[in-house]
C-alpha cells in the first residue's frame, strides 16, 4: 500500500467513491499538532511502500493509495457536530485516527466538563458519523483509566493469565537468562493490566477518558478499535522527556516521584502499532507500551544517563526522589491542587502484540515498537542529537 502524505486540501464533490478501485482510500488523522499525530505522518513517509493482504477470507494480495489528511482544530473541531459532517463529506475517509485529546490532567480537575467535552463528546460525535458513512474509527485512549491496582472477575482470569503468559514468552526470548536469574523470594509489583481488567480511573481526566471508550464502543461496536497508551513522549510536542532535558540544562537539580510506576512509550512505536492496526484492519480494544517498567524518578535518571552519553547535556544535574504525597504537597503550598494518578498503571500488550504477529501483512522496519523502554528512549534522543 502506497502511503500519500498530502496537504490538507478537501476533495471535490464531483469524485467518485473512495472503495472504487484505484481510487485512494482517505485516512484523516485529528489533533494534527499533536506529538502522536505527527508520529503518524513521519512514520508513514519513512515506511514508503506496504504490502497490504486482502481482508476476509481471501488469499488475493492487492494494494492501493491511502492518502493521509492530518487536520488541525481550526480544520476540525471534534466537538462540533456540523464541522464533522461537513469534513466527512469533503474528505469521504475509510479511517479516522483521533488524536485530539484533553490531556491537561491536573487541570481537568477543575475544568471536567471541558475534558468531557473533549474526551467523550469529541469521539462520539466522530463514531456517529463514522456510523453513518462506513468508515472506522480509531481512537486513543490512556493508561489513566485504570486506578493502581487490577480489578479482574472470575471470569476474565483467562484472559488475564494468557496475557501475562504472552509477556513472559516475549521477555525470555529477548533475555534466556530471565528464568534463571530469576529470585523467588523477591517483592512483586502488581501484575500489568489486560483488556478486560476494570477500569476504575482515580481523576477526571481519567474519566473523561473512559467515558470516551463506552461512547465509541456504543456507537460503532464491531467497527471501533480502541488503543490504551501509557506515559507517551517523542521529538515533537511537550512531553517528560523534553522537559526533563530543558530542566536539566537549567536547574542544579529536579524533585522526581518515585512511587508512580508505568512505562514510558515512544510516540514512533505507538505510530507504528496503530499503522498495522489500520492496515490489517483489526478492532477490538488493545494495550500498547513499550516492555518493561518504571518510575518517574527512574526514567528521568535514564534520560539524564542517556543525554549525558548522547552530549545532548553538558553536566549531570542531582535528581532527588520523591514520593506522590510529598510533591503533592509542596504543590498545594504554592496554591496547586495535582490530580489523583495511579500508583500502578503498566500495560500488558500481549493481546496486540500476538493479534499483529499472527496476521503480519507489513513488514516493519526494526522492530522498535516491541523494545524496551530503555532502548526506545535511546532510539527517539538520538533523533535528537
């Protein structure tokens, strides 16, 4: 399949139906300033040319143009209803990926219903029209809908230990000496959460977020792919990374908390994901994140070690742990109430992982997108350096 990344021009109203064949088939990407959004257009450029199976239960290979369409706000406010319908005629796209999001969760606190608006009213006025003129619809979804510990019933428990067992696999396959070294005595971090583990979100935006998913899922069922993202970063946009490297350079030393653990994902590798997801044309609802895990307090130690390595920083500066209560409390004493966040919020991609090796139509480049998160944050400050 051909990827045609394209200025954002509408069509004519003259053209012929997008399913015809040769003619293009129309993915339109929200929230174009995004760091996601831009992922997805680099990401596509770098890839060029892929191979596309049929879908169904066919053998025949065939391929064909998908013209990518990455619309700002002003081009495409998700909240308007009119605004959707009028982009939806002018573009006619198979798949939309929103990458439009709230994401200010502190400030959702205080601001739900803007979080809301965009959250949940956004992606369900996008899957109503996606409903109305057979298109799919992807939708980026957060780590944050889940509270800290796994709420699983009886009858997910399957699901769950598959899941774990697909992560074990991969994680003794990447390390044979894994099993061995391994210390049965050791304290265990709660277990990484699955598809069907309860959500149980702890702040607004958090809820917003959930409340996002069931609209979509409502509206289009068995259309609606869902991706669940964890502590996302990249060269565009702000982010962790970018801010821990600006602070570094600036301050003689950083507070970091230590007793938050999730893991740190690139933006090009979650690009990669969902752009095998488009191509294989697969719902449902996944989990993507880097491997491994860690706290914030690590991970700005990692970048700090790796930016020092890279000469993207001239000196170390002096990084101090500390915990949630404490930094939450130095904020309320400068008048700054933090939201809530879950302790524990790593993703097991053992269902996605397993979904697009089975049913491999692309053919991608280095394999980035099941690293490590150590080797992810490498590949991404090197882009950097």
């Amino acid at each position: 399949m051909k990827i045609v990344v394209t200025e954002a021009m509408p069509a004519q109203s003259g053209e012929a139906s997008n399913t015809e064949a040769n003619i293009p088939q129309v993915v339109l990407i929200t929230g174009a300033k995004s760091q996601l959004a831009q992922a997805l257009l680099r990401i596509a450029a770098d890839i060029g040319e892929l191979a596309l199976n049929s879908i169904a239960n066919t053998s025949i290979s065939t391929s064909m143009p998908l013209e990518l369409y990455a619309l700002s706000r002003s081009q495409l406010d998700i909240t308007d209803a009119a605004n959707i319908a009028a982009v939806f005629d002018q573009y006619r796209p198979s798949w939309v990926i929103n990458c439009a999001a709230y994401n200010a969760v502190d400030a959702a606190e205080h601001d739900a219903i803007e979080a809301n608006r965009v959250n949940a009213l956004g992606p369900e006025l996008l899957a109503q029209q996606c409903l109305l003129s057979g298109a799919r619809l992807l939708h980026v979804s957060s780590d944050y809908v889940f509270g800290g510990h796994a709420v699983c019933g009886i009858a997910h428990a399957t699901e769950r230990v598959v899941g774990d067992a697909r992560e074990a696999d991969f994680e003794q396959h990447q390390n044979p000496d894994l099993a061995q070294n391994s210390n049965p005595n050791q304290v265990h971090l709660p277990r990484p959460f699955v598809e069907l583990d309860a959500p149980e979100p702890l702040s607004a935006y958090g809820k917003s977020k959930l409340l996002g998913e069931q609209k979509v899922l409502a509206v289009l069922s068995e259309r609606a792919t869902i991706v669940r993202t964890s502590w996302l970063y990249g060269q565009d946009g702000h982010n962790f990374v970018k801010t821990m490297l600006n602070l570094m350079r600036t301050q003689p030393s950083l507070q970091v908390i230590v007793d938050q653990i999730g893991c740190p994902t690139w933006s090009d590798a979650l690009a990669k994901v969902i752009w095998q997801l488009v191509m294989q044309q697969r719902s449902g609802v996944f989990h993507y994140s880097a491997q491994g895990q860690c706290s914030w307090y690590e991970f700005a130690c990692e970048i700090q070690r790796q930016a020092l390595a890279l000469n993207l920083l001239s000196q170390p500066v002096v990084i101090q742990p500390i915990t949630s209560a404490g930094y939450a409390k130095q904020a309320l004493n400068r008048g700054i109430s933090l939201a809530k966040r879950p302790s524990y919020s790593v993703l097991n991609s053992g269902k996605l992982r397993s979904t697009l090796v089975a049913h491999n139509a692309l053919s991608m480049p280095e394999q980035i997108e099941w690293q490590d998160w150590c080797q992810q944050l490498n590949c991404m400050l090197r882009r950097l350096s």
